[in-house]
C-alpha cells in the first residue's frame, strides 16, 4: 500500500516505525533532476538535523513493496518529465541482497 506524507512528520514518524523494512522515495522540488528512493535502514533519512521536519521540503512516497513503489514513482516522474534513481548507498545494498538471493 503507498502512503504520502507532506508536511506530516507525525504521519510519516508512525508509518516508519511500523515499517523497518519500507522503503521512501523522496519526491524533491521541480528543478530536481531525480526522486531518490531509500531503503527505511538507510542513514540519510534519520539525519538529525531534519529532525521535526522531514517532510516539510518534499513529499515522502512510501510502502513495503518495492514493485509497488517503483511503479509509483515511474508515474510520479512520468507527470513531472523526470526519473526516480537509488540513493548510492541504498543501491549498494539492494545489489548485496539480491547477489545473495541469486547464489542460493
């Protein structure tokens, strides 16, 4: 299920705790030339000096389905003429997992 979050720390606050391993695209500003999307785990959004308004910049996409979010921010990015990339370092973890996944 996709849940969004603009200006609702407390909405977003709820629905990361419940979800450790979500994943969040952030839907960044027109001039943008990506959204980033993140593993929940990943360092960059619980920056501390973001504390009390993580979603007061730009929306917040999320969902415990990577199929689902992907497909979101395709057409979020299709309606803004823009694409979604992997924060670097949530990348480098979803290539470790699916390498592990492949030599079972």
């Amino acid at each position: 299920m996709i849940h969004r979050f603009f200006k609702d720390d407390v909405g977003y606050e709820n629905w990361f705790a419940k979800n450790p391993e979500g994943l969040v695209l952030n839907v960044y500003e027109e001039n943008a030339t990506s959204d980033k999307m993140h593993l929940a785990s990943c360092f960059y959004l619980r920056s501390e000096c973001d504390e009390g308004r993580r979603t007061n910049s730009y929306e917040k996409v999320c969902s415990d389905n990577l199929e689902e979010l992907s497909d979101e921010a395709t057409k979020i990015g299709m309606k803004r003429n823009k694409v979604w990339a992997w924060c670097p370092y949530c990348k480098m973890k979803v290539d470790e997992k699916e390498a592990r996944f492949l030599a079972l």
